[in-house]
C-alpha cells in the first residue's frame, strides 16, 4: 500500500496531471472562496453589534471561526471537485498501471453526479460532527481521522472500480478488503489534514485507489 501511495504522488505532479491539477485547485479555490463569503455574510447577519470594541472582536471571532470551517469544509469540497475530473485522473492512471486498451469507461453522467453528490454532503455531514466535537480534547482529531478514512476508503475505491465493474461488484470488493480499504482511506484521511497541500486531495486519493483496485481486483474487461 506505501509503494502505492508513493506512486500516487510522484504521478500528481507529472505533465498529465498538471493540466488536471491547474483546473481542480481553480475551482476547489473558487468554491472556498464562495463558501467564506457566503458564511461571512451570514454570520454578520445574525450578529449585529454597535459597540466599536465589540465590532472589532466579533469580527476576529468570525475571521477565526471561519479559517476552522473551511478547514473542515475541505474535505466535502474537494470531494465534489473530484466528481469533475475523476474520469481524467483516472485514465491518466490507467494509462500507466494497465496494459495498452485497458483503461475503464466512465459512469453514465446522472449516475457520476449523483455518487459525486452523496459522496460530498455524507463528507460535509461527517465533518460537521468532527467540527461539533472541536473543543473535546484528543477526541476531535481522533473522529476526524477514522471517520474520513471509512468514507475515503469506501467513496474512492468506489470510483476508481465502477469505471470497470458494475456497483453490484465493486461493493463485494468493498465488503471483502475492507480493512485494506480503511487503512488506505486513512492515509487520504491524513493528506487532508495538512493545510495547503490538501487541496491535492482529489488527485492523490484517484490515483491511489486506482492502483489499489487493480492490486486488490480479479482480471478485468473494460465495461461494454
């Protein structure tokens, strides 16, 4: 599993990943920006104070409060970003790993949105709990770790393996490896918790899943 992962990231920054690296940090960026000004927004309008010092607190407060949600909103965001460019990420590996003519067929695209979308609020669902738990000490990081590498493990896995098999099998390999899965969504789950280097997060769990579907997978055929 380690050499897999060191491979997934050697390959994030070669030049078929730059140019899907460019685009999905664009608009992982553009999707933070939006969610702080629109939690901005919405904090200054719950709370409306005339006091100048306490205007300048209740401003530092919000700045605080929301460096810690979008911290935790990430993981859901970057997620939905994944769903743009997951067919992409994952042929590049494909490409790579697979002998020649056998790289998978992308899901149908109501099905892609739709697993894309589940995966990202079940995330946000996730990290909001994680968040809830912030000031119970030693508890917060542990929740935040082993509750984002169940979901990691499942969700990308899932990805990577329905460009092959259809749901039906991809969640028997799912029940099946389960522990590997964990473990591997575990070290997604710690990618995500260093700052910056997070918003790699899509490409690298693509990347790594796909390699463990085909290490963990019988032979396959490309979906007809």
């Amino acid at each position: 599993m380690l050499e897999a992962a060191l491979a997934s990231l050697r390959q994030i920054l070669t030049p078929p990943f730059r140019s899907v690296l460019y685009k999905s940090l664009g608009l992982t960026l553009l999707l933070l920006a939006l969610a702080w000004a629109g939690l901005d927004k919405l904090a200054l309008s719950v709370a409306v104070v005339d006091h100048p010092l306490l205007r300048t607190i209740l401003a530092f407060a919000t700045g605080a409060g929301l460096l810690v949600a979008l911290a935790f909103l990430i993981g859901p965001i970057s997620i939905l970003v994944a769903g743009f460019f997951v067919d992409d990420l994952a042929a590049h590996v494909e490409r790579e790993i697979y002998p020649a003519g056998r790289v998978g067929k992308p899901a149908p695209p109501l099905d892609a949105l739709r697993m894309t979308l589940r995966f990202s609020l079940v995330s946000a669902v996730v990290n909001l709990l994680a968040l809830l738990l912030l000031f119970v000490p030693g508890v917060n990081a542990v929740a935040f770790l082993l509750a984002n590498a169940y979901l990691f493990g499942r969700e990308y896995f899932q990805m990577a393996a329905l460009r092959f098999r259809p749901l039906g099998e991809v969640q028997a390999l799912r029940r099946r490896h389960g522990l590997t899965l964990f473990l591997a969504g575990l070290l997604v789950a710690l990618f995500v918790a260093v700052p910056v280097v997070n918003l790699l997060t899509p490409l690298f769990g693509i990347a790594l899943m796909a390699r463990l579907h085909k290490r963990l997978a019988p032979p396959v055929k490309t979906l007809n």
